[in-house]
C-alpha cells in the first residue's frame, strides 16, 4: 500500500467509523491482499451498519461475507428482527444487536464478552467486528464504567500503596492519552525520582504499547539493550524501593482485557472511540492503583481526541472509574498543534529524551528540547503541589528547573534504568553516543521540500501512520515486523521558513526508501508560499 495515489489505511478506516460513503481509491486499498483478516473484519462490520451503501461498497461488503462467513452471519443475524437469539453465539448476538439499537449492554453480557475474548474462546476477527461496532454505534456512559471495572478485574491487580516497604510513601502518576513524539513518559520518572530527597514519594508509571499513528512508551525503552520490565508485584515493589520509579506495563495477570483489546484496537483501526479509550486508560489505573493521577489528555491534530469537549469527556469519566478505587484525579488538557519534540521513533526519541534531561545534544532543535523540559516541568509541578501542599506548584516547578540544571534528573535516569536490568556498559554508550548504542542507522535519506514557504501545518496522523505501519515502528503483537530503530527527525517547526531544496525530515530506514513513500512523508508538511 505504498502508492502515493493510495489514502493512508488509517484513513480510509476514519471514513468507515464516521460512516462516510468510501472515495473509489479506498475500495481499492480495502481490496488489497495485504489487508490483514482482523482488518477486513473490522471494514465489514462497519459496512454492514450503513443503510445507504453504493453498489461497489455492497459489492465489496459481499466479498468480506464469503471470506468470513461466521463473523458475517453473527452481523447479519444481528442486524435482524427475529426472536431473542439463543445457542453458542447468542451472547454475541445479544451484544451486537444491543450496540446497533444503541441500547445498554449491561454488567452480565459485558462479563460474558470480555471472558470469551481473555480466554480465546472468540475469533479475533469476530472482536474486531465488535470493536467496530463500538466506534460506530458508541456506548453509553453506565456501560463505560461496568466495561472498564470488569476489564480491571480480568485479571489480578496490584495495590503497592499496602506494601509495608512503601509505608508511609506517597505513589503518584502521569498518565497520557496519547500523542505523536511524546517523551514525558521517559523523562518525568526521573523528575519523580529526584524529588525523594525532599519528600517520601514513588511512582509506578504505567506505559504502554504504541496505539496507531503515535509512539508507545513501551517500545521505546524496549529499544534499550537490556532493559527489563519489571514483572507485577515483588518486584516492581523492588524496583520502587531501588530506585522511586517501576516502568509498569499489563504483562503477566494484570488486565489481560486491555492488553488484548489495546493491541486489536491499533491493528484494526479502532482506537478513537471515547469508551474504548476511557476503558482502557481508566482500567489499567485500576489495576496499578496510586495515591494521585494526574491524566495528559492530549487533543488536537498529533492526538486521537480532537477536540477539548471530547478531552474533557475522556477526563471527567477516567476520574469518576478511579475515584472509586481510592486516586485523586485530575487532568490537563494538553494541546498538539505540532509534536512537541523532533524525533518520531523508538529509539530516535530515546535519543532525544536523554538530550532534553541534559545528555548529548547533537541533531536535536532546541526549541524542542526547551518545550518538552517545560511540559514535564508543568506536569511535575501540578502534581506534586496537589499531592505534597503546602508547597505549591511555582516552587516545585523551581525545584524540578534546578534538578536539570544540575543534571540530577539525567543521573536519576541512570538509576531508574541500572533497576530495570540496563547493563553498566550499555548505559555508558547512551550518556556518550546514544545513536550508537541503540543501533540507529547511520544512513538517513533527506525528504526534501519542493518550493519555498512557511511550514503553516504537519499532517501528524499521516506521519505517524507512515512511521509505524510502512517503517515498522509500531510495536504491535497483530501487525507485522517491529523495527525499534525506525523513524524520522523533523527539520522544521510551525512557523520556519523552509526553501526548496532543504530538508523537512530525515528518515531513519535502515534500508531503501521507495518513492512513494519520499512522496508521501512530504506531503505531510503543508507550506504557505512567501
């Protein structure tokens, strides 16, 4: 699907949730025989709801039937008016039918879905249809909450705030929603960390995997040689104890739900729902429950929200799931007019974190680096005013300034990664060459700009889909080859005037460039002619 000609995938499934009639070329991108099974699945569902279907769009909702016809008969049967349904499939029917009428779906179908789905006993492709049918149709807030509880509960959760070891400790966390070239999660750790020579206080900081077009925690420190998530229990409480900081994820017993519904969600298109996003953000702060929370909600064009109203949505409903388990919450919204820093990439933006705690400088912007210190600042401050009064916010953002200028926050981010397995050599090579030590390519292509103009807008939802589906980036257990070291360094920000000829990113392949795909990342950067 690398045809400059071609929408991006993730396009053409942006126009199957709104219901949108499909342009001639996506027909042709959802006939593509490398369309995965979980793809075609999730495409049919989202046919099969739309009454006004022109006759290539039921041609093509045709052939996904004779594909699958046991996700097909579940829609269609769905889809009817007959009497209640009954035998193996009912539940999925029930569930179908409940979500096309826009009725509730209640605690006990809820259960049976999400058993069927932890326990493998129902097809990924007939999930991926009803993941579809959640982006389309929605859900209603009550059925939010109970799906989120029970994805919580799906397997077991982890309380260290009852750990004797952490007595009299204060756990708190910022967690994102999810944004392109986001590295606070690498950086605001060890800012945490920092603070533990003033007050007693540890962060289990959840990460997860990439989601769509944006970067995942996870995968970024996976691309560091060594290191080690620490497994649920003893020894994220020893990582705690070692050094403040336990980089958390949902491996093992915890919310094996999320884990499969997060990943599903990235490789069929159907993340930007708002109760598929609060049940997923919500239910992993369940499982791993702190003292305070602090929700980075991030919207606009780098996000999967787009606007404030639907942030706000997101954060009022996450607060409510976990003020019931005990968690202060609030949240900010933060805006994405551009990607806050100029890496997008694994291991480029490890590089680039380490450069922004006071590492390396190298290639990177300064008014990247300067903007992403800042944010993490504002996000320190905010939650450690709330949590440790009566300090307020103006001091501990004095504080968290003076930790990186005296490169404590850098060293601290050596311990936090000597607690998570990262060998002495390797963290040695990071703190002198990052690129190096994380193996990233030596061979950058330059894309370069064809005209001269002011750089008004990037198309970050198009640059990240390219990053992870066509250079690999996107850790995803359901699509593909994970290439840790791919990715892309922007060469300009809103507002610089780019001549042609220069470069507006260079590209981090490891291997030839087609020039579709040349063609393509520049048509991301959208000029305004001087």
């Amino acid at each position: 699907m690398a045809n400059a000609t071609e929408p991006l995938l993730a396009e053409v499934f942006r126009r199957l949730r709104r219901g949108t009639s499909l342009l001639s070329v996506d027909l042709v991108t959802l006939k593509n025989p490398a369309l995965t099974e979980l793809q075609r699945c999730a495409a049919m569902a989202a046919l099969s709801i739309r009454q006004d279907l022109t006759t290539d769009e039921a041609e093509l909702l045709r052939q996904f039937e004779q594909l699958f016809p046991d996700v097909a008969g579940v829609l269609a049967e769905a889809g009817s008016e007959t009497s209640p349904p009954s035998g193996p499939r009912a539940v999925w029917l029930r569930s179908f039918s409940a979500l096309r009428a826009r009725k509730p779906l209640g605690r006990e179908l809820l259960q049976e879905i999400l058993n069927d789905i932890v326990s493998g006993r129902a097809k990924d492709t007939l999930t991926a249809a009803w993941l579809m049918t959640v982006c389309v149709r929605g859900m209603d807030n009550v059925d939010t909450q109970l799906l989120t509880e029970l994805m919580a509960s799906s397997g077991d959760r982890y309380d260290y705030r009852e750990s004797p070891k952490l007595a009299r400790t204060r756990l708190v966390r910022r967690y994102p929603t999810g944004a392109l070239s986001e590295k606070a999660a690498l950086i605001l750790p060890s800012l945490i960390a920092a603070a533990r020579a003033r007050v007693a206080v540890c962060s289990p900081f959840l990460v997860a995997r990439s989601l769509g077009h944006t970067g995942g925690t996870w995968d970024k420190l996976s691309a560091i040689p060594g290191f080690v998530f620490p497994q649920p229990g003893p020894e994220s409480i020893q990582a705690l104890v070692a050094c403040g900081v336990a980089m958390t994820v949902t491996h093992g017993s915890a919310n094996p739900a999320d884990r499969k519904l997060y990943q599903l969600r990235s490789a069929t298109g159907t993340i930007e729902s708002v109760p598929l996003i609060v049940s997923s953000v919500a239910s992993k702060q369940l499982t791993f429950p702190v003292h305070r929370l602090l929700l980075d909600i991030r919207v606009g064009g780098g996000a999967f929200l787009a606007n404030e109203q639907d942030g706000a949505t997101v954060g009022q409903q996450v607060a409510s799931s976990v003020s019931k388990a005990g968690i202060d919450c609030t949240y900010a919204l933060t805006p994405t007019a551009q990607p806050n820093g100029t890496a997008i990439g694994n291991a480029l933006e490890v590089a680039e974190a380490l450069a922004v705690m006071g590492g390396p400088r190298g290639v990177w912007d300064e008014r990247g680096l300067i903007e992403q210190r800042l944010l993490v600042i504002d996000f320190f401050s905010k939650l450690m005013a709330a949590e440790f009064p009566p300090t307020d916010a103006a001091a501990w953002a004095h504080f968290a300034s003076t930790q990186f200028e005296a490169g404590s926050v850098l060293s601290h981010f050596a311990e936090v990664l000597k607690a998570h397995a990262v060998p002495e050599s390797t963290l040695a090579g990071l703190f002198r060459d990052p690129f190096s030590e994380l193996g990233i390519p030596s061979d950058a292509v330059s894309v370069p700009s064809q005209k001269r103009g002011v750089l008004h807008s990037v198309d970050q939802f198009a640059l990240g889909e390219i990053v992870n589906r066509r250079l690999g980036a996107g850790g995803n257990d359901f699509q593909g080859q994970f290439d840790p070291k791919a990715g892309l360094i922007l060469a300009a920000r809103l507002g610089d005037l780019v001549r042609a000829g220069t470069p507006l990113c260079r590209v981090f392949a490891g291997r030839p460039l087609s020039e579709n795909t040349t063609d393509d990342i520049a048509a991301c950067f959208k000029l305004l002619d001087t």
